[in-house]
C-alpha cells in the first residue's frame, strides 16, 4: 500500500492533486478541506489510501493523518462509499464531522 507520496504538486484542483514524485505523476482525489491546506504551497506530502473496486483503482489523498482516519471510518459505515466520504469532508471540517457523529446531530 502507498501510505504517503511527497513531491512538486503539478495540478491543483478542488477535487484532485497530481503529485510528481521524482518523475511519476500520482492523481489524488482530496477534499475541499485538504485543498485548503495545500492550496498555497507549490510541494508536500499527503496520506494516501488506494480504493480498489473492480471498476477502477483510486487514490486518495489527505493533508493530515486525522482526515485520513476520519474517511476510514467512514468507509466502514454500510452504505458509505469512498466518494460520499470524500464529499462529507469537504462539506465540514473533520473535527465537525466527529462532534457531529458524536452528538447525534444529522441536520449538520
């Protein structure tokens, strides 16, 4: 498994990074709470899990190792899919999200 990959980030968006690490492009899926954190550095690292399903194999990445926790937890709910976690943390920060969970709230 890819636990990390740290590089130049040679594409940006909202939804993804390209990360080149020493010549090889790694395409990450990221939250709108990642992007906030690396939207202004030019290089770094990020957490990484790989998403296997017999479609495709995706990489996703995470600014901090707590957000990447958060998604693996996610993920081990029925009926949460890597891709609604991906979105529910860019809708709310991790630690709502947890307050969130820990409180019963559904309405945030």
């Amino acid at each position: 498994m890819i636990a990390f990959v740290r590089g130049q980030f040679a594409v940006k968006t909202p939804a993804r990074v390209v990360v080149d690490v020493n010549g090889v492009g790694y395409d990450l899926q990221i939250s709108l709470n990642t992007f906030s954190a690396i939207s202004h550095q030019d290089s770094g690292q990020l957490f990484t899990y790989l998403h296997i399903t017999e479609n495709a194999h995706t990489l996703f990445g995470f600014a901090d190792l707590a957000e990447k926790d958060l998604f693996l937890q996610l993920i081990s709910v029925s009926g949460v899919g890597a891709s609604t976690a991906r979105m529910m943390l860019s809708g709310m920060k991790p630690e709502e999200i947890t307050r969130a969970i820990v409180q019963g709230n559904t309405k945030q």
